[in-house]
C-alpha cells in the first residue's frame, strides 16, 4: 500500500495546530529534537518542512513568553528542547537538590575534556595524555551518558574508540562541539 506522496508516511494529527503538535513532541521527548526529526515523526513531506516547524516553534515560544509561562523551547546539541527560565532556577534545583550533589570529579573534568577535544579517542591515548589508569572514570562517565563509545580503532585488538554524546552537550549547554572553547596549546 503507498505510503503517500513520494513515499513520505501521512501527516499525523494535521486537524491539530502544527504549534501544538510540536509542543507534544518536545513535552515527551528525553533529548533534543532537531527541526528535521521533528518534521519526520510529523508526517511533514513538503520542502519547507524545517522552516514550517521553525516558525511553530517561535510561535509556541511568542505564546509562552504572553502567557508568563515558565518556560521555553530552546536550541541546544542540534536541536530543540523545553527548558525553565533561569528565574526558576532556585525552584527547580530544590527539586532536583541530589542531582546537584553529583558533581564532576577533577579526574573526571580531565577525561572528559580530553575525549571531547580529542574525540574519537582511544582509551591509552586517554591514559598516555593524563599519565594515569582512567578505567573507572571512563565507566562514570559513560553511566552518566557524557560519553559513549563511538566505535572501534582500525588496530590489532581493535580497541574501543571513545566520544561525547548529545546529553554532554546538553548538560554543558553547548548548541554543537564547535562551540567548545579554543585552547591555547593543545589537549
């Protein structure tokens, strides 16, 4: 059965505002959306698609914005997500209090900036750049999902290659790794 035209899956919800449809999506979402997921998992098919959803979502944020909410849809790692007002800052971390607890270790801090500079990266090269074994660090950041294999080298034993990850840039606030920080020498 044809899916529809130029084998695009129909428009889901098209009798509900794209706005509102979009707002669904963010509200359920667990990472960053970027314009053109958000236009697929819509049914949009036509070429402006990503301008379509552009322009929903500046309008979700003109609504928020008139209506004091107390959030918006912001870009960030590739794409858009819900986030408070800084305002609401104080509110929000009483709430989330034993997260604040879980910060970053230096050896950790180390590791992590390496991997994103150096990115893939191999472990010993980890090593070799601090001087010391990073097994346990690596494992703790990988648990709190800022790193994630990334594949594996072309050598004997093909070892594990190492990258950040989307919610790294999140937790960083980061729209994309090109907004890291030019070093002076390098990593």
């Amino acid at each position: 059965m044809p899916k529809g035209k130029a084998d695009h899956p129909p428009e889901v919800c098209p009798e509900l505002p794209l706005p509102a449809r979009i707002e669904a999506l963010l509200l359920s979402g667990t990472r960053p959306l970027a314009e053109r997921r958000l236009a697929e998992l819509l049914g949009l098919a036509d070429g402006d698609a990503t301008e379509s959803v552009r322009t929903a979502i500046e309008t979700l944020n003109r609504d928020y914005e008139s209506s004091d909410r107390a959030f918006r849809a912001q870009r960030v790692a590739g794409g858009w997500q819900l986030f408070t007002l800084p305002p609401f800052a104080p509110l929000v971390s009483r709430l989330l209090r034993e997260h604040q607890d879980e910060r970053l270790s230096q050896p950790a801090l180390e590791t992590l900036s390496i991997i994103a500079y150096r990115q893939p990266i191999m472990r010993a090269q980890i090593e070799a750049i601090r001087g010391v074994a990073c097994g346990e660090v690596l494992r703790a950041l990988l648990q709190r999902r800022l790193v994630k294999i990334a594949g594996r080298a072309e050598q004997p034993g093909r070892p594990m290659l190492y990258g950040t990850t989307p919610n790294f840039l999140k937790v960083f606030g980061l729209p994309g790794l090109d907004a890291l920080p030019v070093l002076d020498q390098e990593v």
